[in-house]
C-alpha cells in the first residue's frame, strides 16, 4: 500500500490494537471540517486502497480532499466495498456467472480456485416465498413447502456455492428481508480485518444486487444497489469506477405529528427530491431533526433512496446508531469499536455540530408531513390520504379507457343496508361474486390485495405495532376485513413476529386475516400468488381497474399482480384499513371505515392509536434477546434446507435438462484478445418506447404467461404452467430469461399506439409483420441485423436487475438511445456490452420526428474515445435524419470493459492473464 500523505496510523481499542488510515493526520494538509459525512468515507476508501496510481493515485485523493461542492462530476474515482450482499433473484444469477467463470478462466489458461469471493459476500434467500396460501393459520408452514418443492433445483445450487467458494455465506429462506437482516445483523459499521498480518479497521461499505441495499445508509454505512455483474467484480477484487459524486444536503427540523408515521415521511421525502433532482448524486441527511428520528426512522428513508433517484441516502453515526447496535444485540466490543473509530475519524455526529458543505440543500419540517399513499404506479407520486378518493378517481378513467365490456347498476342503492357502499357502485360496471360467506360485488377499485410487506415498512416497529394497535381497535370494534381482499402479512425477520407475540397483537392482525405468510419479499417484489378464482373471475368480467395497498417501495405497471391495475404505497396501519374499507373510492378521513356491533359509524381516527402508545409498546417489547436468540444460527437453515441435495465439486456439474440452472453463452468463443469499439450499421428498431421504462418493464420479476415465449419455450421442455414458478425464480436460465425480455404484460411498443404487451414489428418481411419481441430479435439474429431500443426519460428505474441488461444484449440489441437513464441500468448496459446513448438535452425521438421504422447507423465512436457519436436514421423513402448524441461510457475503465465486451470478460482475461504470466 502507498501512502503519499503519511496518513497510517493506529487505534487502541478493547485492548486490541488496529491499523487505520486517518482523516485526522490527512485533515492537517486540507480542510477537512467541510466535508459531507459520505465525501469522508470515500476519502478513507482511497487512502487506504492506494497503490501509486495503478488504481488510486495520489491525485485521486487530493480530488476528493478538495472536493468543490458545486463542481459537476468530472473527476474518476475507484471505489473498493468492504463486502457484497446479495437476494436470491440476484444471487442466483451471480453465483451462476461465478460458476460459468470458473469453466471459462480455466479454459483460458487459469485456475478454477482464481474464482472466489475475496471479501465478505452473504447472500439472503428472501424472494422467492409466494402468497400461494393466505388468511390462514398454516399459511407459513404450507407456501413454505410450496416454495422448497418449486425452488429446490436453486436452491441446491446455492447449497453448492455455498460450499464450493471461500468467503461466501448463505442465510436460508425463512429468515427475513436480505435489507432487514443486513440492518439488524450483517451490518458491522466498522470493519475489521486482517491484511497482510495486519489487523486493520475501517468503514462498512456495501455494494448489494438489490437497489434498495441503501437501507443500510440509516446507521451510517455507506453502500448502494448495484447490478449484479458489478458486483461480482468487486467480489472478485475489482473496484467500481465512478465519478466524485455531488451531494445534496436534506435538512430535517421539527418532530413527526401525531398521527403520521415513518411511511409518510418517507413518501414526501421521495416527492421531495424527484422534484429537487437528484439522480446520480449522494443525499445526506443533517439537522437538528436527527435527534428525534429513530434509527429504524432512517433506515425507512434510506431504504427509498431509488425511488427519490439518489444513489445513497445517508445518515451519519451517532448515539443512536449505537443505541441501536446495542437494542440489535451487537457485542460491546463491536459497539465500542464503532464509537472509538467514527469519533477518531471525524465521523460521529453530535448535535449542534457545524454543517458541511453541500451541493445544494433541501430542508423539511417534519412537523408538516401528513399521512399519505403514493400510487396508482409510481412511488414518487404522493397522495394526502385526504385526497385519496379524489386520486382514484382522476386516474381510474385512464385504466379504463379502453374497456368494451361492463354494465351498469343502479339497483344497488337500495340493496342491503350499506349505503354507503351502494352509492360507489351505482351506475358503475359492478360483478357480482360469491365467496364462502355469500355474494358480494367488486367495482373499480375495489381492494383486492392488502399486504403487509417488503424491507421498507417491516424493520420498522413503530409502524408494525401501530398496525396491530389499530387491528386491536378495529377488533374490538367488531370491524372486518372486506371478504374479496387477498391480506397476508410478510414480515422482514423472525423479531418482528416475536415482538408482535409479545405485544398480544399476532392475535388480533390475524382476527382481520393477517397470518404470517412467509419471511420474504412477497407482494412488494410481485409474489403475490393467484387471487381467489371467483374475484380473478369478477375482475375479468367487467374488466375492472381493482387496486392493491401494500407497504411496499415499487408499484410499478405490471408488478404487484397481473389482474391490479392499480397499486398504493401506504404505511402498513393503512393497509389494514384499507383491508376492512375494502375499497380505495373512499375519503378515510370523513368517510366510515365500517359499522360496529351497534350499527354505527366507525372512522379511521377511532381507531388510530397514538404515538405515545406506539412508543410505549415498543418500549415494552422490543429487546436484545429477541436479535441474540433469531440471529444465532443464522446461516444453518432448517432441515428443509439441510436436507436438499447439492453436488460437491470445484466446478458446477451442468444438467442440461434444467430450466432453473444453465451455462449462460457469455464466455462461449472467448479468446485472450481484447476487441474495438466499432461503429453500427443497419440498426433496425426492437423496441420504440416512452417515459419511465422500469427494469420491471424490461425484465419482469413476475408470473410467466403460459402462451409467452418464455412459457411455451417451458411447456416445450415439459413443464406444466402451473410449475412456471416466476421471472425472478428462473435468472439462472437464460434461455428463460431472454424470452422474457420485454415481455411485460404492460409495457408499450410505441409502433402500436397504447397497446400493452411485449411486441413489436419485424421489418425483415414486407409488410412488416407483428410478432413478440424475442421471436422478432431471433429472426434479426438470423439475419444478422443489429438492434437498436429508443426510450424517453428515467429509462432503466427501479430494481437494480442484470437481466434487464443481460437480455437486452442476448436478443442482439447493440445500443440503447433515451432521454435519459437510471445509473444502476446504464452501468449495466456497459457491463454487458451493449452502448448507451443519451439525446442531446432538448431532444427526443418525438421531436425528431423518429417512428421507428427507420434503419440506423451509428458512427464516429472512435473506440470509445468519441464523447458524441452521429445517428443516422434512414427511412424507407430514403430520407434520412442526422443527429448527435451522448456517448454514455462515463469513464476511462467503463471505455476498457466495453472494448472487452463486458465487464466479466474483462475480468475474466485479468485473471487468466495473471495465472499465464
């Protein structure tokens, strides 16, 4: 290690002694004190990872020391994670490159044992668990069956990796949310480590295959999302290039009001800064504000940082970081160590402190924040619940729109005895449904799924109790949840279940149908399981706009279930009132939520408990030894897990019968030879498409369509539908996955106007002819006709998923040109090799007049040096438009992994490089 700054020096704790690089010492050749939190840790990453310029130079540091606030990033950085977690959807697809990289290092000339984990990788099986069963007492034990019988081939294969690679752990399904047990277990805050015979302490950092990894920024850990080639490269050693980033400075003041949760806060946080703009950059939060907000407040805001476009959303270590290492059951010693080493560092906060200085400022009184919903489909639209009956009908008449079917009823007014229910649905389309308990009638948006769900909501108590609080309210009031809404209750680890118990208010979430139905993602990641047959059958019928709420963090098209058009984001007290409303046409600060046994009104506010009740239940039940007794065998597993079949073997033996497992093609041909950057000619468009194409879009995480390419490439190798499984299940298949390449249910192909669905035209015949994209891009495959995707803005949102970028590049698309892109997506891209292109600022393909029936050439990218490159786009009659756009390979190194193909072929060579000399 170099140290032109003669930064090393030493920390005495617990009787230990530790080697560190000090901000202190450096703090004397530079101003220091301005710094944002986040700059600090970037700065101690490149002091101690300098090596003379190969990777970190001393100019790097000095860029960082002098970092202008205001300054646009222009300045490339090497940043080193202290370790990677990962979830299964991500995992598996990691661990199988891994796998493929291991037969193609060797093939190369090197080891197989050059392919091991050299940090600390964890990988959290938490996404696979469906709400297959719900609303039932067994419902755990039976979708946990269901999951192992369906998953037991990855599962087995992760068994595999587990063994076959050093410094690699598995923590089993049924555990918890890979978030929650990073926040609650992984997280160490400050590492510790032995390099060279040497005991070195240092920041926790993180790089995670899911985007909402920022969770972990609420207790000062530094980490983002990244894809999951990006992260195998840092696994194998590699660091991440970036550019010194801008950060914008949240002030927080005031204390949340009564009767407003963290869901809330969050959600206004998220309007807040998609309206301020922060893609790209890092947000930290500051103020006097921190002292009253709990760490598993932060951790909800950090959690979100992608939904607001940040890649971080930082909070700095204080007392109530380790007052939470402590509640979490950390050792003493660990908390000892954090405190002596954020207070050496310059990094522990107290309040009062001076400011840093910042990229720009924004500034909230938490004081202001009301109880709000986000939805019908994008996180960042924020919804007064005040407003929300106002909101529903705005929107619903776009998700209707093109409805043929439906009839009205006006009968119903004078049915039964709810005429409040009666009059949302006079003269609407209404299908009359029978259930266990009579029949009933699902309307436009009637809810049909209430679920308690994802890392966002779950690790927080505060929210959790107050759910149950106002499920005992609503209990003793006699009130129901509505028949026709599917409730499950998903929480994020063991402790949540075990504190709920000990509130006594399992019981009472159950009493309204919220049993426990599995420790994972669930409803939030898709997994949503089939709805009843009968209201699957109602909604069809009139094809009704029916909405979900979930205490999730996505509400994307197509994501939550195939037959919800529409999706909230609510608090989860607000999902069990919306459960018993049983509808979102209706205003829950005036309108009854129900009757009680006397047949009077009931409203929300009568049954809301107050924060001091919150506050003292949590008090009452949230303790140590509940984190102590559910994280002590954290990585042995059930004997379910324990029990399944794994080979044992340096290289994975490959079954060419699976459709879970396969060798993917990217490796296949690959020589030592390291290739150019070439110009495109004769694009042809594979997709034309608008604003706010997700990853989800892309590549969904869902339910495979049995007459999908995907689900008849399955049925073709014996697979019956109802053994599909999912999207998400299936990445380590490729042959699965490329199928489902833009074959969400929901996206738009431009060439059919507001047609949904994942098609496109095949200019290879004359007329064109429409077909599915996969069977379209093989067809240009055969051809050998290059391909070309346009898109608008925030292309590329959401989940930070490979395959959305994998793909792309298997289906032969060779660029991708939009009005902007998602960070995480277009560092993807380059990863996979595929170019992204940006428009210059102002123009679009609309204002180009670009139909998509042109015929492209891209040229002028001089191997990569070319920050713009010239389209031309050639019509039919011959015409042509020029135009420029960015050239998106931000850095020198992403410029190197494009002229290797990827960035697993680049490591790859360096690796098989190394063995050779």
């Amino acid at each position: 290690m170099a140290d032109s700054f003669s930064t090393r020096d030493r920390l005495e704790v617990n009787g230990k002694s530790y080697a560190y690089a000090s901000l202190a010492k450096l703090g004397k050749q530079f101003d220091l004190a301005r710094l944002p939190y986040s700059m600090k840790i970037l700065l101690e990453n490149l002091l101690r990872h300098e090596d003379g310029g190969v990777t970190v130079g001393k100019e790097h540091i000095e860029a960082v020391a002098r970092w202008d606030a205001t300054a646009e990033p222009d300045t490339e950085i090497a940043f080193m994670p202290a370790r990677v977690v990962l979830q299964d959807f991500t995992g598996v697809p990691c661990v199988v490159d891994l796998a493929a990289m291991r037969d193609a290092v060797a093939r190369l000339g090197g080891s197989p044992e050059q392919i091991n984990p050299l940090i600390p990788s964890e990988l959290v099986i938490d996404h696979s668990v469906q709400v297959d069963v719900f609303g039932r007492a067994d419902a755990l034990d039976l979708n946990g069956k269901i999951e192992f019988e369906r998953n037991k081939e990855r599962y087995g294969f992760l068994r595999w990796g587990q063994n076959a690679f050093e410094d690699f752990k598995v923590v089993p399904p049924n555990t918890g949310i890979v978030h929650q047990v990073n926040l609650e277990h992984l997280a160490r805050v400050v590492m510790e480590r032995d390099v060279d015979g040497e005991t070195w302490a240092f920041p926790d950092t993180v790089f995670g295959t899911d985007s909402h990894t920022t969770m972990i920024n609420g207790i000062g850990v530094l980490g983002w999302g990244v894809g999951g080639i990006e992260a195998e490269a840092a696994m194998l050693g590699q660091p991440s290039s970036m550019l010194i980033p801008q950060v914008v400075g949240f002030k927080l003041t005031g204390r949340m009001p009564e009767g407003a949760t963290a869901t809330d806060l969050v959600l206004t946080v998220t309007q807040m800064l998609r309206s301020h703009g922060v893609v790209g950059k890092f947000v930290e939060f500051f103020g006097e504000g921190l002292q009253h907000l709990p760490l598993a407040d932060r951790a909800t805001i950090g959690n979100m940082s992608p939904e607001y476009g940040a890649t971080c959303g930082i909070f700095p270590i204080d007392a109530e970081a380790t007052r939470y290492m402590r509640l979490s059951g950390r050792s003493e010693e660990q908390i000892a160590l954090v405190e002596a080493y954020a207070k050496a560092q310059g990094l522990w906060h107290e309040p009062g402190q001076t400011e840093a200085s910042y990229s720009s400022v924004v500034e909230l009184d938490m004081a202001t924040v009301k109880p709000s919903l986000a939805g019908p489909k994008r996180p960042q639209d924020r919804v007064l619940l005040e407003d929300m009956k106002d909101n529903f009908n705005t929107n619903v008449t776009g998700f209707v729109a093109n409805r043929k079917v439906g009839c009205a009823v006006h009968e119903l007014a004078t049915e039964g005895g709810d005429q409040p229910q009666a009059d949302r649905l006079a003269a609407k389309p209404v299908s009359k449904i029978s259930l266990d308990d009579g029949e009933h009638h699902l309307a436009d948006g009637s809810v049909v799924i209430a679920a308690i769900t994802s890392c966002t909501n779950t690790s927080n108590p505060a929210v959790m109790l107050g759910a149950g609080l106002l499920a005992r309210n609503a209990v003793a009031k006699g009130l129901k949840a509505a028949p026709w809404v599917k409730t499950s209750l998903g929480p994020g680890s063991l402790v949540v279940t075990d504190y709920l118990k000990k509130a006594g208010l399992m019981d009472e979430l159950e009493k309204l149908g919220f049993f426990v139905v599995g420790y994972g993602c669930t409803t939030c990641i898709g997994n949503s399981g089939p709805l009843p047959e009968a209201v699957s059958k109602g909604i069809a019928e009139n094809d009704l706009a029916v909405a979900a709420v979930l205490s999730g963090n996505r509400n994307f098209e197509g994501r939550i279930h195939a037959e919800v058009k529409m999706n909230y984001l609510a608090s989860p007290p607000l999902v069990v009132a919306y459960a018993i409303a049983g509808t979102v046409d209706i205003d829950l600060t005036s309108e009854p939520l129900g009757q009680d046994r006397d047949g009077k009104d009931v409203y929300l506010r009568d049954i809301w408990p107050s924060n001091r009740e919150i506050g003292d239940t949590i008090a009452a039940t949230v303790g140590p030894e509940m984190f102590a007794a559910n994280y002590a065998d954290v990585f042995k597993g059930d004997t379910r897990w324990n029990s399944m079949a794994s080979p044992e073997s340096e290289l994975y033996p490959w079954d060419e019968a699976s459709t879970y497992i396969k060798n993917p093609p990217y490796f296949d041909g690959m020589t030592m030879e390291v290739g150019a950057i070439e110009d495109i000619h004769g694009a042809r468009v594979l997709g034309l498409f608008g604003d706010s194409i997700t990853t989800d879009h892309i590549s969904p995480a869902g339910s495979i369509k049995k007459d999908s390419p995907a689900g008849l490439f399955l049925q073709s190798r014996g697979v019956q539908p109802a053994d599909f499984n999912s999207y998400g299940s299936r990445r380590g298949n490729d042959d699965v996955m490329v199928r489902g390449t833009f074959a969400n249910i929901r996206i738009k192909n431009r060439f059919f106007g507001g047609e949904e669905g994942g098609n496109t035209l095949y200019f290879g015949s004359n007329p064109p002819e429409k077909m599915p994209i996969y069977d379209a891009a093989m067809k240009y495959k055969a051809d050998g006709t290059p391909l070309v995707v346009i898109a608008g803005k925030e292309y590329g949102t959401g989940s930070s998923r490979d395959w959305a970028a994998k793909g792309t590049n298997l289906l032969g698309v060779k660029a991708v040109i939009t009005e902007s892109f998602e960070r995480i997506h277009r560092s993807n891209l380059v990863g996979m090799g595929v170019l992204p292109l940006q428009f210059i600022e102002g123009e679009s393909a609309t204002s180009l007049g670009l139909d998509g029936t042109e015929t492209f050439a891209i040229t002028g990218l001089e191997d990569g040096a070319a920050k713009r490159a010239t389209v031309t786009a050639t019509a039919t009659d011959g015409s042509s438009k020029v135009f420029q756009a960015e050239v998106m390979l931000l850095t020198p190194k992403e410029v190197e992994y494009f002229r290797n193909g990827g960035l697993l072929h680049y490591v790859l060579r360096q690796l098989a490089g190394r063995r050779g000399a």
